[in-house]
C-alpha cells in the first residue's frame, strides 16, 4: 500500500511547497503526481495534505508520512550509492563528521595509516557538521562521528580513543608563564582566544569561567589553529586546546601552557557510529587504527 515513491512525493512537497514544484523535482507530471497520493488516501482512508490556494499543507496523517520519509529515504539512498560502489569493486566511503576543531590534526594521523589498510575505501570529512553531529549521524550524512562531548542516545554506539587535558596556552614571555596552573579571575585582564563556537560548548568558559562566575577582559573567535597560535605567541591573548596539540606547537612556537584550575579539565574523544553499523569491518578498522595512533598525541 505506502511506497517508497509516495514517501518521496512527500518529501518534496514539503520542500517546494506546491505541487508544481515537486513533480518538476521529481521529474514527474503534475497530473501523475496527483494521481498517486490521490490513490493512496483512497487506500488509506485519510488525505495526506489540503490545497491552500497555490500551496499544500500537510495534514496530521500526511505530517507523520512526512516524518517517517526523512528517516526512510536517506538510508534507501545511502544504501544505493554502497550498492553502486561494491558494483564498481570498492567497499564504499566512510564519512567521517567532526565535532571537535583540534581533532582534525589528530584526524590526519588517523586517516594515513587506514587508508593504507583498506585501499577500497574512501574517506570524506564533512566539516560542515562539526556542531550538529549527532544528527548528521542518525540521518546518515556521516557513517562515524569524532567529539569529545558524546552524546548517549539509543542507536549510536560510542568509543573512547584517548584522554587528553584541556590547557590554556600562553606566550612564553607571559606573566602567567611561570606558574603551573591558572585560576579563573587570572583570565579577567586576559583576551581569549576559541574557535567560532557557542560559548557554553566551550571547556573553558563552560567548566572553568562560568561556575566561578568570571569571565575573560574580552573574546575573540578566529577558524584556524595556526593563526590562534600565532596570536598567542604574538602576546595577543591566550586560548585552551588540548595539551597533546600544545606539545606540538611547542617545538615551533614560542607558547607554553597551564592547567586549568587545581584539578584541570579532563577531556576524552569518542569515535561515535550508528549500532546497525558498528560491526563493519572497516568501521572497526577506523577505530582500531584510532586507538592506535592516539598514542601519538600523548
């Protein structure tokens, strides 16, 4: 009775909003279009939407198809392009969404070594994703999700590849320099440095500024880890990253770095895959090879 073509009719619909638009979409006449869901509320009993003039609204019945679409068609068409790719002789691509700014020099790592251990598979990195992850993972835009916040939800099996520290990094010639660790009214004079990101999902301000009610003399946001670095090395402000990645940056930049707090912020990055995926073969590749090569960050 439901096809998956009714499911796509629907899909576009809601996307074009007339019917025009979606059977132009869908390569299909206005008049066939038509015929098809005309025939499925006759087969169901309901209508699945109502003319508004030029445009269609989805009815309840027509609002719930609608949802079950959004889950459905992306795993037909993710399912097609594997089918398509072991056709041509390759095992298929695995797409991997980034939750984590830093991560990407750890992906590197990562991502020679496992593409020299399955030559027939691709790798993509959907940058794009870095702060919507999670879902990105359950409508399968991506196949394995790098963040050091998981989020346990029924479905998605996560990892731990390694443990790291959250620092604040200075210049060498800082006044802070010196000490050992940094307490949250030191940073009220200071410039912070992060990445583009909601503040609360930033370690610093997040488990370090906000509980103690402080906050830094003034914020600023840049993309890059090279151009925060060379800022803090120039004396412009401080930032936290990951002390595995500051130990890199050591041998080429004038920085050094502090704990955060007494205790400081200790942090894990979980490789994140959807369960009915977690037994591929070179899904458990990538994480084998991920534990591996986290012991190249400590």
């Amino acid at each position: 009775m439901l096809e998956r073509s009714h499911l796509a009719i629907l899909r576009e619909v809601d996307r074009c909003g007339t019917l025009t638009e979606a059977a132009e979409r869908l390569h299909l006449t206005q008049s066939a279009l038509s015929h098809a869901i005309k025939k499925l509320e006759t087969q169901l009993g309901t209508t699945v939407w109502v003319k508004e003039g030029r445009q269609l609204r989805l009815t309840r019945a027509g609002q719930y198809l609608l949802g079950l679409a959004n889950r459905l068609l992306p795993q037909f068409e993710h399912a097609e392009v594997l089918m398509q790719q072991y056709a041509a002789g390759q095992r298929g691509t695995l797409r991997i969404g980034m939750e984590c700014h830093p991560c990407y020099q750890w992906l590197l790592k990562t991502v020679s070594p496992f593409l020299a251990a399955w030559p027939k598979v691709d790798v993509d990195v959907k940058q794009a994703f870095q702060f919507g992850g999670m879902a990105a993972l359950f409508g399968y835009d991506i196949d394995v999700l790098i963040t050091p916040d998981p989020l346990f939800k029924e479905g998605i099996a996560f990892t731990p590849v390694f443990d790291y520290e959250q620092v604040l990094v200075v210049a060498s010639d800082h006044p802070l320099a010196g000490k050992t660790r940094v307490l949250p009214e030191q940073l009220g004079s200071e410039t912070l440095i992060s990445y583009p990101v909601e503040i609360e999902r930033l370690d610093v301000f997040s488990q370090f500024l906000l509980p103690a009610g402080c906050s830094p003399k003034q914020h600023k946001t840049l993309e890059t880890t090279d151009i925060i670095l060379q800022m803090v090395a120039a004396g412009r402000g401080v930032a936290a990253f990951p002390d595995w990645l500051v130990k890199e940056y050591c041998h080429k930049l004038p920085v050094t770095s502090l704990r955060l707090g007494p205790q400081g912020i200790q942090k894990q990055i979980h490789v994140g895959v959807r369960v009915d995926d977690n037994e591929l073969d070179f899904i458990q590749g990538f994480i084998e090879i991920a534990n591996q090569t986290s012991g190249m960050t400590r």
